[in-house]
C-alpha cells in the first residue's frame, strides 16, 4: 500500500508540473491547443488529475481509518456530493440552472461529469481537517499530546458543538468555490444558464447551495469517523501535510489562468496564500520529514492497535 501511494504521489507530482506548464501556454497561446494535441481523444487531463489526488486523500485516510471507513467516507462525500449534483444538473437545484460541457471529460448519464464527485472529496475532506485543527486550537489550546490510536473504541468528545464544525467546513469550502468559478469560465467547464449580480455572474444560490451541501456533508464525515479524525489529527502535525496541500496543488493551475481577471486573481492569490500560510503552521513542517510526513498511518516498524490498519501497511 505504502509502495502504491509513493508511485501515485510521483505521478501527481509531474502530472501537476505538466498543468502548470499547460496553464501557462494556454495563457499566452490561447485556451487548450497544446492539450488538444496531447489528449486528441478528449478532455481528460483534469479528469486523471483529480482522480489522483482522489486515490492519494483516499490512500492517506485508509493508512489512519482503515479501509472500511475510508470507502464509507469516500462513499458518503463524492457519492452525495455526486448525487446532488446530478439532480442539480437535471432540476436547477440546489445551485442555480447550469450546464457541464465536455471540458471535464466523460459524463456519467444525465450529463454529470466524473470529475465533479471526485472534485468534492478533494475539497471537503482536506477542508473539514484543516477546520477541525482551527477549532481545536480555539477551544482546546492546552492539549498538546501527541495523537493516538489507542483509544479507537472511546475516543475523546470534542470540545465544540458538531455544528459549529459542520458550519467552519462549509464556509471553507464555499471560500473555495469563489476561487472555482471564475476559474471554470476560463477553462470553460460548465456555463450558468441564469446570472448573478456580484461574482461574474454566478448566481447567489450557487453560494447558499455550497454552503448547505458542504454543511450536510460535514457533518456525515462527523458521524462517520468525527472521533477516530479527532483523536488522530487533532493537534495538527507533519502528517496533515499531503491533504492539506491537495488543495493548493489544484488552486495553482486556476491561478495562472485568472490572471487577466484582477479581482478573481487577487481572491485566489489570497486563498493561496492563506491556505498555504495555515498549512505550514499546522504541519509544522520541515524538510527533513519528506516523504514520511505525507503518510497518515504510523511509523515503519511501529505496531498499531488497528488490526486493519496493520494488514494495510504490511502490503
């Protein structure tokens, strides 16, 4: 499993340089004529990135959760997430009336493209972590030990209302979303058939239906596995450093792209930088504990108490 998310995350790795590359070209040469030339048979690139950094948040939870929660979590995120959106697509709700192109790459039935569930998980679960470590530092400053597995069947009550988490998470999601749309317009990912007043012409309930949606969502992730994510990341760590940079390493692209629309840009250019400024912090990162910051599960040679946990890393 270890050996997987290693070849997995060297893939992600050049497939990110290689956007960025493409983002840039595209900027000075127009939209999409070089990917057109790399991906002849369609629109597939932002597809394969999304889906790795699907399979690394996925690999990385499944070294601290286990399989079976992981693909519980996976299921209730992008398959919900996917759900809504499909109904969203056929019946201009939750989010306004919109249409997908093909931009994204293939569609499921009813017009839903793949990347979409997968763009979701990216988002809410990196986001409900860094909240919770927010939240944590807000309402329990004084707890400093390390996290543990040890008390999976019990783990410690949070400090705060499961609401006020839910609430965080969709907030930040939201916050993302504003960096999304204007960069989907430029890539021409999907188109509004109805306009809003305030952020190039995205309707209003776009924003509200992000907000309810990611609050759902949040608060399934809580009842899911909210105390095993509590007990292992509450105090931050080197170990939230791969979820907490997924985000950012999608954000890059879209940060070249808006460059010809100033206050679209300054958003992101912001985001970035306060997302990036927030993970460092959490992480407590250093150098020196590249690559083994990325992985969740426990130290080489180190038992856990996790039976599942054992069997994922032993392969």
């Amino acid at each position: 499993m270890r050996t997987l998310f290693r070849v997995l995350l060297l893939w992600y790795a050049v497939w990110l340089v290689v956007g960025l590359g493409l983002a840039g070209y595209e900027l000075f040469q127009g939209y999409s004529k070089y990917s057109k030339a790399l991906f002849p048979t369609g629109h597939v690139e932002d597809l394969l990135f999304l889906a790795l950094a699907a399979a690394l948040l996925g690999l990385w939870l499944g070294s601290a959760l286990g399989a079976k929660k992981t693909w519980a979590l996976f299921a209730w995120v992008a398959g919900g997430a996917g759900l809504v959106e499909w109904y969203g697509v056929q019946h201009d709700l939750p989010f306004g009336e919109y249409q997908y192109t093909d931009h994204l790459g293939p569609s499921l039935p009813g017009g839903l493209p793949l990347a979409v569930p997968l763009a979701w998980w990216v988002v809410v679960v990196p986001v409900y972590l860094s909240a919770q470590t927010i939240l944590d530092l807000i309402f329990a400053p004084s707890r400093t030990e390390p996290p543990t597995l040890e008390n999976n069947s019990s783990p410690a009550p949070s400090p705060w209302p499961d609401r006020l988490l839910a609430g965080t998470t969709a907030l930040g999601a939201v916050a993302m979303d504003l960096a999304l749309e204007p960069a989907a317009q430029v890539r021409h990912y999907w188109w509004w058939n109805s306009s809003g007043a305030w952020w190039y012409d995205v309707p209003t309930l776009n924003f509200f239906g992000w907000l309810l949606v990611s609050f759902i969502l949040a608060l399934g992730l809580q009842w899911i596995a909210g105390p095993l994510l509590r007990e292992r990341f509450h105090a931050g760590g080197p170990q939230l450093l791969l979820p907490l940079l997924l985000p950012a390493t999608v954000l890059a692209p879209f940060w070249i792209d808006l460059a010809g629309q100033p206050l679209a840009h300054l958003w992101i250019s912001l985001l970035l930088i306060g997302w990036l400024s927030q993970t460092m912090f959490w992480t407590r990162f250093l150098p020196t504990l590249w690559p083994r910051a990325l992985w969740a599960g426990p130290p080489v040679g180190a038992p856990s108490t996790n039976p599942e946990m054992n069997r994922a890393d032993k392969s």
